[in-house]
C-alpha cells in the first residue's frame, strides 16, 4: 500500500502507512519490508514517525540496503 500511495503522491496514506511500519518491529525484519521501491524507503527515511534514534533509523535502513 505504501508503493501505492508513494506512487500517486497520496499524503495521508504514505503517513499512516509509514506509522504502521515504524511502530511494528516485525513489519521492519520482514521480508515485504525488504523489497520496498527506492522511492518508498526514502519516505519512510525521512518520516517523522520514528520511535527510534537517527542512529538507529540509519541502522535499521542500512539493513535493509545491504539485502
């Protein structure tokens, strides 16, 4: 859905779904996680909705640019 909504510039969706994702640890090790578009994990980088240090949301991307 993230795809999507990142695609036709959706606002609304990309924040809800980003919020999904970064509160979801499972959402984050997934397999689906790991096959998000370019487009859509620059989103998610630079959203606000992160629970987590700049640290560790460069970790956790890293991780999963090194897949």
């Amino acid at each position: 859905m993230l795809e999507v909504a990142v695609q036709y510039n959706l606002t609304k969706l990309i924040d809800k779904c980003i919020e999904l994702i970064v509160t979801d640890d499972h959402i984050l090790e997934s397999e689906e996680f790991r096959k998000l578009s370019p487009q859509a994990a620059l989103e998610l980088a630079k959203h606000d909705s992160w629970n987590l240090h700049e640290d560790e949301i460069f970790e956790t991307m890293y991780r999963w640019a090194a897949v």
